[in-house]
C-alpha cells in the first residue's frame, strides 16, 4: 500500500481527517518517510491503532520476540538496515525469507531487501515494541546506538503526545464547526448594489463582475453555484464573468438570495471584517497586476483565488468572535498562524481550504488557499498559487516587514530586482484600494 492509498483507507475507517492527511503528506514531501509513521510521529495516530489497522487490512502478524532466530538469519541484512527500516528477519525456508515489519506496507525497503539477500522477501505484520524488544536481544551492542535514536524520538513523541492530542481534538472540533458553515454573510453594500441596478434593470455581466470583485463571500457563492450546475464540465469555471453567464442572471440573483448580510457587531469584530475585507480586495488586485503586467501569466482565475485567499480568517473569526480579531491582528503572519494553531488546531490557511472544499469550490481555488505560505508545496496550479503569494506578501509588507517571496519568484522565474520594481509600482495602489474600501 503506497502512503496515498494507505491515507485514503485510514479516512474510510476515521481514525484520521482530511486535514491530518494533508498535513502528513506536506511532512512527507518536504522531509520523506512512511504517512502512517509521520501520522505517529505527529501524534494523529496511536502506534496501537496504526497495529490494529493494519491487521484489519488482511496482513499477517509475527511477534519476534518469540521467534527462535537463527544467527544465519539474523546476518542476512545490514544492521543498519534492520534499524532504519524496523525490520527483522526471522526466518528461512529455501529461496523465502520471512521477516517482522512494523511497516509491512514499505514495498521499497521489501525490495532492497530482497536485492541485498538474492531471496523472495514474505513480510509479517509486528508491533513497534515487540521490534524493539527483538532488537534489543538479537542485535545487544548495535542496538544501543542504531537504536538508540529510535528510542529517543519515541520518548519524545511520548512527551508531546498530550499536547499533540489536545491540539488534535482542538482542530478535529473547529473542521467540525467549518463543515456546518454552509454560508458566510456578504456585505450590505453588495446586497444594495444588486438590488438597485435590478430594480432599474441596470444589471448586467460587467456590473455583476464588479460587485462580486470586492466581496469574496458572494464570489464565493456565485462559483460554487455555477460550478454545480455545470458539473458535466471538463475544466471548472473560475472566472466571475463565466460564472454569472453560466448562471444568468437570474440564478446569480437566486444564488445571493441565500447568504445572510453582514450585521454590526462589536467594534473590534467589525474592525478586523472590514480589515480582513480589504486586504483579500487589495491582494486580489495586486495579484491580477503581476500576473499582467510582470509574470506574463495568463492563467485564468487569479483574482478569484486571490479574492478568497484569506477565506479562512473570516471563518474563524466567526466562530470565535471574543479571541480572533486578537490573533487576526497578529504579525508577521507566521506568528499568528503559530497561535492559531494553538487556540483552534489549524491556521487560516487549512481552514479556508476546508470550507472551500465544504462550498465545493474549485481545486485552483482550495490549493491557493492551502499553500498560500508555501507555493512550492502546491500540487497544481502553481502559477496562481505563486502569484498570490507574492501579492500577499506586497499587500502585507506595510503591516510586517517581513518579506519571504523566494518559492513565488521561483516558480515564476521572477528576480529580486523585478520584485522591487513591482513593489514600487503597486504597493501604494494596493494600500489606496484597501483603504478606500
């Protein structure tokens, strides 16, 4: 079972969500390794329960420690070997060698092995601690070092492992919560707009587009409404012109029926949804820019992706209304993300993608929104990805000086120097546009 496939079996059963496989996945690209270890090592997933998973799963299981392993057995792999790969081999009938594994789904250490011993491997299911006990007594002396790294970051996923588990029931609630938000509220001034220009029978694309480009909550609802009914399509729709021709103009009407509106809260929530408001406006904008005029990136949907790239912090704030605008107001970004993850178990970043996928909005769109702090870690579309990134790093260099655009100029083939000149050019339109909001 490859790690993709052994993720998707482990969410059927529920022993894992969606947001702690992606996490694992992220872990796993950047640093390698197996899921369900890093699913372990994270502390999402009890060594007993990845056992007992795995034994659902159909594969046989061998405790070593009572296995009378012959010396010629014990020589037949690389100590080092045996320790990198919890593994032991534990016997040998002819041309087959049996060994314990604590992941016996690892196809590339079976293969290695079966390249180094010249036999046909057959692999058992065993328990992390009955390898450790095995080790300890076939392999006395190079256990103590080989092993004892092992032995450590065991301690130590042990010693996290209450805070680790809170932080996981923390976010396990708040992807909970998210799930139930069907909607978000829009802003009265869209409300107003769309019902005076359909009085005067003054609606039409271009207006529509226009109203919808500075409330993400009412783009948001127009996509995933266009994107249902053309279901059937090869290529989804991220375009907010395409969409409101998709649906007409009726159906965009009928679609904005059922958001709430926004409604005036206490001052400091109201301060930090006008300030969330006017940073995704003015991140949208600037990412339209580069991708015009510096990028050369024709790709469509920019400047919806970017519209909802900070769709997370709204939901947050509204399922805490007391503590976010604190956290919200948080820099540099990475500090806030730090207590996000504290206080609810995710960051903005994993809870607008929820909601995203909740309101079944296009992949382009859930991916931006994911890995808006680490394009290079986007699976597709990273051209949209980059190029909102680097917005958003230009839209927030004023409120934190930190300024991190080294994977978006990667992947767009942009150097520092051009990131000085875009930010001397759009810089200050981007302020404008957030204030004037």
């Amino acid at each position: 079972m490859r790690g993709t496939r052994v993720g998707a079996l482990l969410l059927e059963e529920n022993l894992i969500d969606s947001i702690q496989l992606q996490r694992a996945l992220e872990h796993q690209q950047h640093r390698g390794g197996r899921t369900v270890s890093i699913l372990v090592e994270l502390g999402m997933l009890e060594q007993d329960q990845m056992y007992k998973f795995l034994a659902r799963r159909g594969l046989p299981a061998i405790n070593p420690v009572h296995c009378n392993v012959q010396p010629h057995v014990v020589g037949l792999l690389p100590r080092s070997f045996v320790f990198q790969h919890e593994l032991i081999p534990v016997d040998r009938l002819g041309r087959l060698l049996t060994v314990a594994m604590v992941y016996p789904f690892d196809v590339d250490a079976i293969a290695q092995a079966e390249q180094s011993t010249g036999l046909r491997v057959k692999p058992m299911l065993c328990r992390a601690k009955e390898f450790h006990e095995a080790a300890r007594r076939l392999y006395p002396g190079d256990y103590e070092t080989c092993g004892a790294r092992h032995t450590s970051e065991s301690t130590a996923w042990v010693s996290a492992k209450h805070v680790r588990r809170t932080n996981e029931q923390q976010a396990r609630h708040t992807v909970a919560r998210i799930r139930e938000m069907h909607s978000l509220p829009m802003t009265k001034h869209t409300q107003r707009r769309f019902t005076m220009l359909d009085a005067a029978r003054g609606l039409n694309v271009e207006r529509a587009a226009n109203i919808l480009s500075r409330d993400p909550i009412a783009l948001a609802r127009v996509l995933s409404e266009a994107n249902a009914r053309e279901w059937t399509r090869r290529r989804p729709i991220l375009d907010r012109h395409e969409a409101i021709r998709s649906l007409g103009m009726r159906g965009v009407l009928h679609a904005l029926e059922s958001l709430t509106v926004w409604e005036e809260q206490l001052g400091h929530v109201d301060a930090a949804f006008t300030q969330w408001r006017s940073t995704a406006v003015a991140v949208a904008e600037t990412a339209a820019s580069i991708a015009k005029n510096y990028a050369n990136v024709a790709t469509p949907g920019i400047y919806e992706a970017a519209l909802l790239h900070n769709l997370g912090s709204l939901a947050l704030l509204l399922l805490d209304t007391a503590n976010y605008p604190g956290v919200f107001a948080l820099r540099p970004i990475e500090r806030r993300h730090e207590h996000e993850a504290k206080l609810y178990g995710v960051t903005e970043c994993e809870a607008g993608a929820e909601l995203a996928r909740v309101w079944n909005l296009p992949e382009p769109i859930v991916v931006t929104i994911q890995h808006l702090m680490n394009p290079e870690s986007a699976p597709s579309s990273h051209d949209t990805v980059a190029v909102t990134s680097l917005a958003h790093h230009i839209v927030q260099m004023e409120r934190s000086l930190e300024l991190d655009c080294t994977e978006a100029l990667r992947i767009l083939g942009l150097t520092q120097t051009t990131l000085r000149t875009t930010i001397l050019r759009l810089h200050a339109s981007s302020h404008a546009s957030a204030v004037e909001i």
